[in-house]
C-alpha cells in the first residue's frame, strides 16, 4: 500500500466539527481526515431537531444565553456560553454560503421558520423539516468532497494519538502530532503524521445499551485523548433522549423535541397526560426532567413504554414538518397523525468531555477537540436543546483560528515516529469474547449507570468495569487490532470513566441523579468533575 504523505492537518471523524474545521484548514495545507465508516455516517447526520441561534427580532442574545445558563444547572461557564450563542449566526451564513437550506416561512417574507424546543423560551431553532444534521452533513460532505487539499480516508478507525513523549522523542511538554489509524478493509495499521490534530470524534452512546447513537458513537476520541495523557470531565452528565422509538424492529431511532415544542403531548398507555405532574412547563420541560419522568412512570407503573401523542396536531402540518419520523413510523404499522408513538428514553448525548480551552485546544499541545467529544464549558449538566450543532460549528472555527496562528508561529521539526509493530500478536479467533464483553458492558451501564442512580448500582458496575478492563488489556495485546476489538476497548475505558465521575459526584444535579444524594448541593458542589 503507498506511503502515507505527511499532512498539516489530521481529523479524526467527519461530523458537523470535523467537516468544518477542514474545510477551513484545507485554506493553509493539506488536510486527512479519517472516519470509521462512509463520511456522512456521523451524530451529526442523525440530528433531527435543528441549530439554535438568534434570528429573530423577538430574540436576544441575553436570552439564549440565559436559557443555555439555566439548563446547565451552574455549571456552564458564562464566557463560553455568551461567546458561543453571539457567534453563532455567523458560523450559519457560513453553512448557508456551503448551500445549507433551512425551513422558510410561508407567509411570503422568505424568512426562517423557527422551531420553539424544550428550555427555549423563544422561537430560535432553524431546522431543514426534521433532518437538520443530515442537511448541514450534505452541504459539508460537498465542499470537502471538492477540496483537492483534502484527502478523506473512509473506513479507518484511529488507535491512538502520536504523543512525542511517550516515544521517548521529546523531553519537555508533550506534543500531539497525529495518530495511529487501522485500514479496517485490509487490515492494515498506518502512521498519519500531522502538524495539527483534531478531534471530532462525536460521543459515546454505544456505551448504553439503549441510544439515539449511530454504531460509531462508542467513545473512540475520549479513550484516546484519555490514554495521551489530556484531563476528562462532567462524564455523569449523559443526556438521556427522552423520546426514542420503542418497537422490537426498530433500531435508535429518536423523536425529536421538537414534536412535543409543536404541541405533541406525552400519556400513560391509558391516555392520560402526566408530565405537569413533574413540571410546571409540562412537554417543555428540559429532557434531564423529561426522560427522569417517563423512567419513573415505566418503573413505578410497570409500563414497557409511554406514548407520544401528536394526533391533535394538523395531519398535513405534521407530515411537512416531520417526514422523516411520518415515514419511519408508517414502516411499523404506526401513522403519527392518527395514532400515539411508543417511546422509551435512551443514551443520547455526553455533556462532558475531552477538556479544552475557549480555543478548542487540550492540554496537550497541538491537539484539539470539538463537537461532542469536547468538554468546551459550553453544557454545564445539561444542554440545552439544538445547541450542540452550534457548538460544533463554533469551536471548529476556533480551533482553526488558535492552529493558524499556532503553525505560522512553531518552527518545530517533525518527530520521526516508528512504524505500527504488531509483535506477536495473532489474529483473533474467539470474536464471542468481544461480543460477549461489548454485551455484558451496555448492559451494565444501563441498568447501573442508567438515569436514576445510587451508591450500591454504582460500586457494583465499578468493579465490574475493572475485572472486565483487565481481561480486554490481555486480550487486545494477545490479538491483532481489529474494529470490533478497538471499540470495545475504548467502550470499556470510557464506561469506568463515567463511573468514576458519577461516584464523585455527591448531590443531584442536571442530568445525574442518585437516590443517595438528593439534593443539590451548590455549597461544595459547583465545579466541574474532573479526571
């Protein structure tokens, strides 16, 4: 197989912060950008809700970032947040200039519809029906597909940063400069040296044995920066989609927040409503509250799932607005405007993250993170609805700013790094043990690190998660990497990571919830959990 040249610049993953940061990068050099799958299989493309942003008159900036701080539960940090929501409608005429198009109003202004979601207290989410991420994902995929300073390495699944140091090739402050990746079609392991390295890895979904994520979403980029030595933090705050659909055919399939911001209403399976029982704003109530609310109707009820109710709603409206959840359902037997969709919550979104600065940048040189693998400051214990896209748009800007400067001010020369050595490694020949493990893990986080927990669930999955990290260590050294075996070892760090978070955290707030600690303790409590 031909050499790999040396680039300027290495993406891990190609999402909406991932795409983005190339494109602008592809202006100074030559840029890799590497994906598990097909470009577009991404957290991104599966975003069906929209991008938040102020584009309204009736909207400000002061109450975006009001309702972002409010979300967060004290956590946000007040720089970010306000950077972040006043940047934000210029990184969307960005995304316009790409060919993005987002819903209009029919009125005849040609201006944006606005899409009003739980926590927004104004209409701000621009939306393309219910396939926003899928739109945006198109109008990046386009530009990076015609950029001849970019090269896109499909079906390569990154094993671990280049950190000078831990090769014995620097001695002062560790640098990142690039990463090992596997050509999961031959099998092959190969070297990827860069100048700059993004992480755009999206989350960690595939931990839990329920989610709204895609299979790729099994934490890759935080085990790895993990593993470089980069500092992790606020791991508790797994968001918990409130509105999945529960159907024994179909697999991840999220219904959007929008649908209850549209009037949709959620009911036991005997019609009657229930969320004012948990919350004044009832349908529109964060989704830590939401998904917390369903969870206890199921376990004190006994019920499989709740139901959605939109029949209420107009059939037309419902139809133009909603395509891609109208069609999915009718694949099930269920028409939306007619009948109430079974849901149950499920895994969806990690809060926390790879720490960076207000730049994208970890605490190792030359390595930056952005999108869902980050933790910016930006969520605090909960985000806010239709913001993540936003973040990822945001920090993939910056980081982009902080490596231009950074590479036109760094004379340093490339390390020279060895080649990928398999040793003695052979190939695997028992893929149960994977499967097994991968299996016993989800579970394990589901029922123990789920929505609700406590003390007793959490010691137990803790020393778990240690047994089985041990026998993934000798299994992973004993075999040859393949896709299966990297994501279940990264799957298996990143569950430990959460739990270690979770069982640090002593009180309940955002999006962890522990039965032993149930009350909000901003006295000892009001700062980040880091590891």
């Amino acid at each position: 197989m031909a050499e790999i040249p040396e680039y300027e610049f290495l993406v891990i993953g190609s999402g909406v912060a991932g795409m983005t940061f190339a494109i602008k990068a592809a202006k100074l050099g030559r840029v890799a950008v590497l994906t598990k799958r097909e470009t577009k299989a991404s957290n991104s493309s599966y975003a069906q809700g929209g991008i938040a942003a102020v584009w309204s008159q009736d909207d400000s900036f002061e109450s975006h970032a009001a309702d972002t701080m409010e979300a967060g539960a004290g956590l946000c940090n007040p720089n970010v947040v306000r950077g972040v929501v006043e940047e934000g409608p210029a990184r969307i005429l960005e995304l316009l200039e790409l060919g993005a198009e987002f819903d209009r109003n029919k009125n005849g202004d040609n201006g944006f519809s606005l899409g009003l979601e739980g926590g927004h207290s104004a209409r701000r989410v621009l939306h393309a029906a219910d396939h926003t991420g899928a739109e945006i994902v198109d109008a990046l995929a386009r530009a990076v597909e015609h950029d001849p300073n970019i090269d896109v390495y499909e079906h390569h699944h990154a094993v671990d940063l280049l950190i000078d140091q831990k090769f014995g090739l620097a001695t002062g402050k560790p640098q990142c400069w690039g990463a090992y990746a596997l050509d999961t079609n031959s099998g092959e392991v190969r070297k990827f040296i860069a100048r700059a390295t993004m992480l755009a890895t999206g989350g960690t979904g595939k931990v839990y044995l329920y989610t709204s994520n895609p299979d790729v979403a099994s934490g890759d980029g935080l085990a790895m920066a993990y593993r470089a030595g980069c500092s992790v933090a606020n791991l508790e705050f797994i968001q918990f989609h409130p509105t999945c659909l529960f159907h024994p055919e179909a697999k991840s399939f999220l219904v959007t927040e929008a649908l209850r911001g549209e009037g949709a209403i959620l009911r036991r399976p005997n019609g009657s409503a229930f969320m004012s029982d948990y919350d004044k704003r009832a349908e529109l109530a964060p989704r830590d509250i939401v998904a917390r609310a369903i969870d206890q109707e199921m376990k004190r009820n006994g019920f499989d799932n709740v139901f959605l109710d939109a029949t209420k709603l107009e059939a037309e409206f419902v139809r133009e607005r909603f395509p891609v959840i109208h069609a999915e359902c009718l694949k099930y037997g269920i028409d939306i405007t007619e009948q109430p969709i079974p849901v149950v919550p499920a895994a969806h979104y990690m809060c926390g993250g790879v720490m960076t600065d207000p730049n994208g940048e970890t605490a190792i040189p030359r390595l930056y993170a952005a999108g869902e693998v980050a933790h910016t400051g930006l969520h605090g214990a909960n985000r806010l609805a239709s913001n993540s896209l936003l973040e990822g748009l945001v920090f993939a800007h910056r980081a982009f700013l902080h490596a231009k400067a950074m590479l036109a001010s760094s004379e340093a020369g490339v390390p020279e790094f060895p080649e990928w050595a398999s040793g003695g490694a052979i190939d695997i020949n028992e893929s149960v043990v994977i499967t097994h493990n991968w299996d016993e893990i989800r579970r394990m986080m589901w029922n123990y690190v789920g929505i609700v927990r406590s003390d007793r669930r959490l010691a137990r999955a803790s020393a778990r998660i240690s047994l089985l990290r041990q026998e993934i260590h000798e299994y992973y050294w004993d075999f040859r990497v393949s896709r299966d075996l990297l994501e279940l070892r990264n799957i298996a760090l990143v569950a430990d990571l959460i739990i270690r978070c979770a069982r640090t955290r002593r009180e309940n707030r955002g999006l962890h919830f522990s039965i032993d600690c149930p009350e909000r303790d901003d006295a000892h409590w009001l700062r980040d959990t880091v590891i």
